[in-house]
C-alpha cells in the first residue's frame, strides 16, 4: 500500500529515520490495540447463509394445536436467531473497532497518506472491515428468510412469557436485545449502517479534531484503492480476482463513509473523491 499511497498524491515524503522508526513502533502498539479478528469469507458463507425454517413455521401457524409441530418450529428457529445474534454482537465489536482505527489514523500531526504509509497494518485492518461489512450485507440481502424468523420467533417468545414457559436454550435473546437485533436486521444493509453511524459519530464527539482528517484519510483509502486498480504495475501483483473485489469493496465502503461525514458529500465538485474516474463507473 505504500507504493500505491505514494502514487495516489503524486510522490512519497521523506522523512527522518529515527520518525519513521518511532513511527513503526507507534504503529504496533495500536494494532494490538485495534486488532479484530475478521472472519474468512469461507466462514462467513457457511455461517450466514441460513436455510431458514419457513416449511416448519408455516406448518405450526397451521396447526397452532399441534405441540409437536410447534416445537419443531421452535427448535428449528432457536439455532437460527444465535446465529443473528452472534452477527449482531459482532457488529457492536465492528463498531468500536472502526472508531478507534479512526482516532489512530487521523491523528495529529500526520498526514492521512503518512498514516497510512507509517501504520499499514491498521490501514489493512480498516480495508479487512470494510471488506467484512459489505460482504456480510450482499449476503443479508439475498436471505429474506432472517427477518420472517425472527419475527416468528419475537412472537412466540412472548406467547411463552404470557404463558410463564420457560424459554429453554443457550441461544435465547431476551426482548430489550431483540428489539435491537430487529431494528439491526430490518436495514437493508445492516453493518454498513452501523459504520456509517460510526464514522457520524466519532466526527461529532471529536469537535478538536478537523473534519478534514476524517475525510481526507477516507478519500486517500479511496484513491490508493483506485491506484491500486488502475496501474498496471499495481495490478498485475493481484494473484486472483477476489483481491479485485477486494479493492473495490473497500473503495466503495470508504466513498460511502466518505459521503456521510463530508459536509456537501462524495458526489460533489469540490469532492476530493474523483467519482467521475472511470473506475468509479
């Protein structure tokens, strides 16, 4: 990413050695303190893409009287709404996360391309986030299923507490948690909001911090990816097609935080963020 860095604003900036070593040693203090595991996208595909248990349901609303049919409907939905659960704990660690790579990449006094030169592995970790997130939200909107689980599930949870049954399982969300967890799935792309309303909010509680920071580190990511794509030198180390996807997710989620934060967004004309590039196209 440095040599990428490099290119996107026009040539590298030297610097004193004992700064750049200092600079590295800063730089491995806070990815151990940033760091978060992210899942591989193999796990991801095999852990979200979630069968549902629409047949089952279907089956207990129409036959309400039946027990057996309701208790499979249950079993078939409790391992389900865990698996939503652990993504939406998930997302809250994503949160912090992100806030935290952002006080570390745009703090004073350094530039976003010499953050981003000084601490890659916390640029690459932002990048792994963004990749994750979109991802995770292709995959959320292709499963219509998740919503109409966990709806049977919100309901028949009630029906049970009215009813003073124990709701069994290690998998139980209770309502103040599935209220969130609804109003979490019920977005279009769920992880991506939560970014964005991360990014919102590291911007409005750090009012000593330039905005300028925040947003010029976000279109820097966003044309290093660019560089990144467009120059053949740059390109040619790519070794598959996913590490194209990769970039471009990255650069479509920085250009989206970009457009959140920004006071006149990314499609404007005084935009740092060249949206009329054609790999932007």
């Amino acid at each position: 990413m440095t040599g990428a860095a490099a290119a996107a604003r026009g040539g590298r900036r030297s610097g004193a050695e004992s700064l750049e070593a200092r600079g590295r040693k800063e730089g491995q203090q806070q990815n151990h303190q940033h760091w978060l595991k992210m899942p591989s996208l193999q796990n991801l595909r095999r852990k979200f893409i979630i069968r549902g248990a629409g047949h089952e349901i279907r089956e207990a609303i129409q036959h309400p009287a039946d027990e057996k049919l309701q208790e499979k409907a249950w079993g078939a939905v409790v391992p389900l709404v865990g698996k939503l659960k652990k993504f939406y704990e998930f997302s809250q660690r994503l949160e912090a996360a992100l806030r935290g790579l952002l006080g570390a990449l745009t703090s004073t006094p350094y530039s976003p391309t010499q953050h981003l030169e000084r601490e890659q592995a916390l640029a690459k970790q932002f990048a792994e986030i963004l990749h994750f997130t979109l991802r995770f939200d292709e995959l959320k909107m292709t499963n219509p299923a998740i919503q109409n689980d966990f709806s049977y599930y919100r309901r028949t949870l009630s029906r049970m507490r009215i009813n003073n049954v124990p709701a069994e399982g290690e998998n139980e969300v209770n309502n103040e948690l599935a209220n969130r967890m609804s109003l979490f799935y019920a977005e279009a792309t769920p992880m991506l909001k939560t970014l964005s309303d991360a990014t919102t909010k590291f911007v409005s509680e750090n009012k000593n911090l330039p905005i300028e920071n925040t947003t010029d580190c976000l279109s820097t990511m966003a044309s290093v990816c660019r560089v990144m794509l467009e120059t053949p030198e740059y390109r040619s180390r790519f070794t598959n097609e996913e590490t194209v996807s990769f970039c471009l997710r990255v650069m479509v989620g920085v250009i989206i935080l970009y457009d959140h934060v920004h006071p006149v967004g990314a499609f404007a004309k005084t935009s740092k963020i060249d949206v009329h590039n054609k790999t932007f196209e």
